[in-house]
C-alpha cells in the first residue's frame, strides 16, 4: 500500500507539472501579442507570424507533444498503440515535430536580423546587445530541444534500437545528459539576465522530460489498457 501512495503522489507532482506548461501557452501568447503589437504597429504579415508568436507557436506545438509521449510512454499499453489510435498519435507527432522546426527559423530570423526588431532610439547600446544574446540563447535552446527529441524518438522505438550496436544506447544516453545540460545552462541564463517566465519555463520542460525519460527507462511498470 505505501507504494500505490507513492506513486499517487508522484503522479500528481506530474500532471501539475504538466498544468503549469500549459498554462504557460497563454503567458507566452500574451507577451508574444505585446510585443508584435509594438514591433509591427501597422500589422502584421501572415508570412511573419512565426517571428511574431514563435514563443507561442512553439511552447503549444511542445504541449501537445509532451502529451503524445506521456500518452505513448505511460497511459497506453502496447496493444492499444498497435491501432489505428497509435497511427494518429504518430501522425500528429510528426504535425507537432513540423510546427516546432518551424518555430525554430522563427528564433534563428530573429537572431540574425535582432535590429529590425529594436526601432532606433528605444533602447541603449548595452540593452540591444543583450536583447541579442538572449535571442540566440533562444535558439540554442531551441535547437537543444529538436537534438533531445531526435534521441527520445530512438528511444520510444523498440525496433530502431535493435538496428544499431550496444554501445550506442550508452553513447545515446550520455549524449543526452550533455544536452540537457545545455538546456539547464540557457535556464540559468534565463534566471539571471532574461525574465522569470523564461526560467520557469525551462525549469518545467526540464521536469517534464525527466517524467518522459522514466517512463522510457522503466518498461516494466503497468500501463493503462
């Protein structure tokens, strides 16, 4: 019995983890909708929404991707997965894998165009070059996130696994913990020269994928039918 309870309270710290993420959707649409309110005052293109809302675009896509994973890690067995329900669990995997890539140029046009975003005369030299860096941060990110998912996905594949030798799994596994630590390393940088919704936000994904990477790594724990 103390082991359901457990497990009961792991759970919860879980899904709350999860609330909290997506609750964070609409904190980034928020200051995503301030800030292309100042930067396009006359409006904005439909071809440039991703540069607009790429925080946005990108933190929804994530959700809906965290969910999958859970769905397909923890909460269906692997009867249920082999229909047609697993088939669109994957395809919307790979609409959500499409929409993050997406976002990524997002970050990477903003990056390397940050003076058009910036009219002259608003802020100082000093605060525009770190407006900068902080945009590249956003991409290196950003682009740790798609490496950890291309591993995961190997991961979550029985079959893939067994293509490639033993010590692959290791270098896998430890390649990983190198990018999870750059991840914890733009949180830090979050935490002292970016904003708290930043950080925080990077804190939960952080938990996030810890909950996803258990699930992977314990088969033998009972799923859902």
């Amino acid at each position: 019995m103390p082991h359901v309870n457990k497990l009961n309270w792991f759970s919860v710290f879980k899904y709350l983890v999860y609330a909290a993420l997506i609750a964070n959707v609409a904190l980034f649409f928020k200051d995503d909708w301030e800030a292309a309110a100042h930067v396009f005052q006359d409006s904005l293109p439909f071809a440039r929404i991703i540069e607009g809302f790429a925080a946005s675009i990108d933190t929804a896509a994530w959700v809906i991707l965290l969910l999958l994973f859970e769905l397909e890690t923890c909460q269906l067995s692997d009867e249920v997965l082999a229909r047609p329900i697993g088939l669109v669990i994957r395809g919307l995997r790979v609409l959500c894998y499409g929409v993050i890539v997406y976002a990524f140029t997002g970050y990477l046009s903003k990056a390397l165009g940050f003076g058009l975003y910036v009219p002259a005369g608003v802020a100082d030299a000093g605060t525009l070059v770190q407006a900068t860096r902080l945009a590249w941060v956003d991409v290196v990110n950003s682009g740790t996130w798609l490496l950890i998912l291309a591993l995961l996905e190997l991961d979550v594949r029985p079959g893939v696994k067994g293509l490639f030798a033993s010590w692959f799994a290791t270098a896998r596994r430890l390649a990983k913990y190198l990018l999870y630590a750059v991840i914890a390393g733009t949180a830090m940088y979050w935490g002292l020269f970016g904003t708290f919704l930043d950080f925080w936000d990077a804190f939960l994904w952080i938990a996030a994928f810890v909950f996803i990477e258990r699930n992977v790594w314990k088969p033998d724990e009972p799923r859902s039918t």
